[in-house]
C-alpha cells in the first residue's frame, strides 16, 4: 500500500503484524538515474512482501536504488540485507552503523543482558525479554557497506536536496532528512504525532533524554511546513507537536520523582510503578517486549535526574538505587 505524499515522493505503508507500533513508513523518492527508498520494515515476510508490492507498483527498479536508514531499529533497518544490491549505497549515521553491527555480531545482547541485570530486570524474565527482542528475531542479516554521513551532509534525489540532521535520543545516530527549499522533514523515530518516541537508556550513565530534548531543540529552529514520520500520519508544523513532547518528558520526570519519595528504588521497580499508556490493568500482564520497553524509559528517565543532580544512585548488593537527596534533619535543640 502507498500513497503520494509529494511529486515523485511517496509513502510506503509496511505492517507490522502483532507489533502496538502497527507499521512503519517506508519512503520512496524516485529519481531519473536512482531512487532514494528511506528506511525499510523488518526482516520478517509480511514486510518484504508489503515493500516488494508497493515497490512494483510504483515501477521502481532496486537495482537502481539507494537507501537511507533514519535509525538502527529493526523496523528500519530489518530489511536492509535483503533488499540493497551490493552495488547500492546504503546511507546511515557511524553510530548506528556501528550498532548494526553490534546487533549482527550478537554482542548488543551480552551487554544489555549485563545493564539490565543489575537495574533489577528479574533474571528470569531477561532471556525471554531478549529472545523475544524484535531487533533480536527482526533485525538485518548480512554484512554491510554503509555509506557514512553526519550532519550536515547532503543526500540528493530527483528535485530533493536532502540536508542530514543529526538528531540523537530515540537512538544514538538517529539522522533526519530536511529539505529546507520544499520545507519538508523526514522524521524517522524523532518526530512523532499520535504516538511518543520511545526514549530508552542501555547502558548505565547513558543519558538519551537531554540529547532527545537538544535534537527537539534544534529541529524547532527549522523552517518545516511537512513532517513525514516513521509511524502513523503525516503531519504539518511541528513546532506544537515538539513543545507537547517537551512538556511529556516534564511531567514524566516529576512522576518518576514522585515515585522515588517512596524510598531507594531500582529502575526494574520504578518503571513497574510508573503510569503506561497501554491497555492492560497491572504490570504482571504486560508482555514481556512492552515490559522491556518500560524498563528502559524509566532508565532514561533516572538517568537524566541524576545528570541533573536531582537523584543519586547507588549499587546495594550488586544492583543500582536511585533515591532522592536525603533529607536534611533538623538539629535538635538541646
Ligand atoms: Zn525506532
């Protein structure tokens, strides 16, 4: 399924069966020498068959494609081995690239294993979480030949200049394409409107939320009329849609604070504790993918109140605690 978004740009809709995200939306900018297709679907069949349907719709020759991957994730880049020639270049930012391969080579799991472990995920639960990781039973296979590219850096199309706009937080790498002259952005994970970007910590110390919020800073000093997202609808002038994802992160900073007035908690307790938008009533229903998921935006969250100073943590039998500054007692007069 597609639809035109722009003369010589469109929108391929890529399911994703079983998955709350739905689908992604893949992009096609077809050019007379080359196309651009920007970001892919997993590595599952139902997306390969959705692509290669829209693709022939659209008569576009892969053998005369490039490809753009905005980020790492597997509904992004799943596809990638499959679909890009050898000959293709295939454009993505050094860290994320670097991550691909962290996720083809295996390591990415040892080492997130090791972060959740002593965060409080329930070692039980960990193998599970992390074979039922879609990155894990989703992501590309193959060995890739990345065209590098960081900010600033131009990727041409057709009539599209493209300018890259390094925007980390959703992930370490994560790129968006601006067109400053159609005043138009490809948005990948950074840029939302029905659903909030997942923002997730990995490693201990990893602070994704203040790059997040520096990456909406700096995409709120474009000039955007068109915002074509990684996931549901297409959306104009982002600037409201920015400051609502700002004020998001605010009250989910307080919230987690507030959490912490009930003692020392570790990221596993405090992300059981805190409100998700998802419709089941309690914590144990969650499946394990979405538990994961919470897991790790309540990691992101700690670790932004404690790069603020607002929090400290601290390893009690080999597992972190965030607590609040103690309390000040006051002398007693004698
Ligand atoms: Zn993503």
């Amino acid at each position: 399924m597609y639809e035109a978004v722009l003369p010589d740009f469109f929108r391929l809709l890529v399911p994703l069966p079983g998955n709350p995200l739905q689908a992604i939306n893949a992009y096609l900018v077809k050019g007379p020498e080359r196309n651009l297709l920007i970001d892919t679907g997993m590595n599952r069949p139902e997306c390969l068959t959705a692509l290669q349907d829209s693709l022939a719709g659209l008569g576009a020759d892969l053998n005369r494609t490039d490809f753009f991957l905005t980020h790492l994730h597997a509904d992004h880049s799943g596809l990638i081995g499959t679909l890009a020639p050898p000959t293709a270049k295939v454009y993505c930012s050094q860290t994320d690239a670097a991550g691909i391969g962290e996720m083809v080579g295996e390591s990415l799991w040892d080492k997130l294993a090791f972060y959740a472990g002593r965060n409080g995920f329930p070692t039980t639960d960990l193998a599970v979480a992390l074979h039922k990781h879609p990155g894990r039973k989703f992501g590309p296979q193959g060995d890739f030949n990345f065209t590098l590219v960081q900010d600033g850096d131009l990727v041409s199309c057709g009539n599209y200049i493209f300018r890259c706009i390094a925007t980390p937080g959703h992930t370490g790498g994560h790129m968006c394409l601006y067109e400053p002259r159609k005043k138009l952005l490809v948005s990948g994970d950074h840029l939302l409107q029905d659903i909030t970007p997942n923002i997730a910590a990995w490693s201990d110390g990893h602070d994704p939320l203040h790059e997040y919020i520096a990456s909406l800073n700096k995409v709120a000093g474009l000039e955007i009329e068109l915002v074509l997202p990684g996931h549901r609808r297409v959306f104009s002038g982002p600037r409201e849609r920015i400051r609502e994802l700002k004020e998001h992160h605010r009250a989910r900073n307080a919230e987690v604070l507030r959490i912490l007035t009930g003692g020392p908690q570790s990221a596993y307790q405090v992300a059981t504790r805190m409100t998700w938008d998802l419709t089941y009533e309690k914590w144990e229903q969650f499946p394990m993918p979405q538990k994961w998921f919470a897991f790790s935006e309540a990691g992101a969250h700690l670790n932004y109140l404690a790069m603020e100073g607002l929090i400290s943590r601290e390893m009690v039998d080999g597992e972190y605690l965030f607590s609040l500054p103690k309390r000040k007692t006051r002398r007693q007069r004698g």
